[in-house]
C-alpha cells in the first residue's frame, strides 16, 4: 500500500502556486484541478521532487487556496448583502399577492379525461 504525501499552500494569488512549484525543483507537475468552494479559488497538482521523500512514496499532493484579501472580503460581504436584500424583497411581495384559492370549476377542468371512445375488440 502505496503512502501519500499531502501539503497545503496558502497564497494571495492564484499564479503564486507555480511559482513556488518552480523553485520547489520538481521533475513533474501534473493533475491540475482548479475549482471554487464556498468562494474560495482551490488549486490542488501532484508535484514529483527530484529529491528523495522519505516516507515511501515518489510524489506530493498539493492543495493550495488562494487567501482572501480585503477585497476578496467585501465583493463577499456586499453580495452576501444583495442577496438578503433580495430575499427580504421577494418575501415582502408574497406577503401583499392575494392567496385565494382557485375556484372549484377551473381545477375539475384540469382533471378532466377525455371520454371514453368504444372500438371493436381486437383480434388476435
């Protein structure tokens, strides 16, 4: 059973992870995955070092997440605001729609099948 080396990175920008992989010396740097959790930009690679890891295993698995800067923070905040807004709005205008029931002629209009039509018995 092979062991897996894990890291985790935190850096300001989403180019700063291959510039640390740079200077790390690795022989190879493959399984890129760039993805967006809870508005957080994650970028996690395997990286291969020339070096020796002595843990039994040939590479490193790299999870870096960019760290949210001041502005990273209120883009956060104002669209966390928009959206209460929008939800209070949204709730403010069901409350004034009028909720009356349908009458009962338009839903057995609804649930109306076709008549039943008469055919020959099939032969067979």
């Amino acid at each position: 059973m092979g062991r897996t080396k894990w890291m985790r990175l935190g850096v300001r920008d989403a180019a700063d992870v291959l510039r640390w992989a740079g200077e790390q010396n690795a022989r190879r740097l493959d399984d890129f995955r760039y993805r967006v959790i809870r508005g957080r930009e994650v970028i996690s690679f395997r990286m291969v070092p020339r070096y020796a890891i002595e843990i039994g295993t040939a590479d490193i698995i790299v999870v870096a997440h960019v760290v949210d800067g001041r502005r990273q923070r209120l883009m956060a905040a104002l669209s966390a605001l928009g959206r209460h807004a929008a939800q209070k709005a949204n709730a403010a205008i069901a409350a004034l729609r009028p909720r009356m029931p349908l009458p009962a002629s338009v839903t057995a209009e609804l649930y109306q099948f076709a008549p039943v039509r008469r055919s020959a018995p099939s032969r067979r």
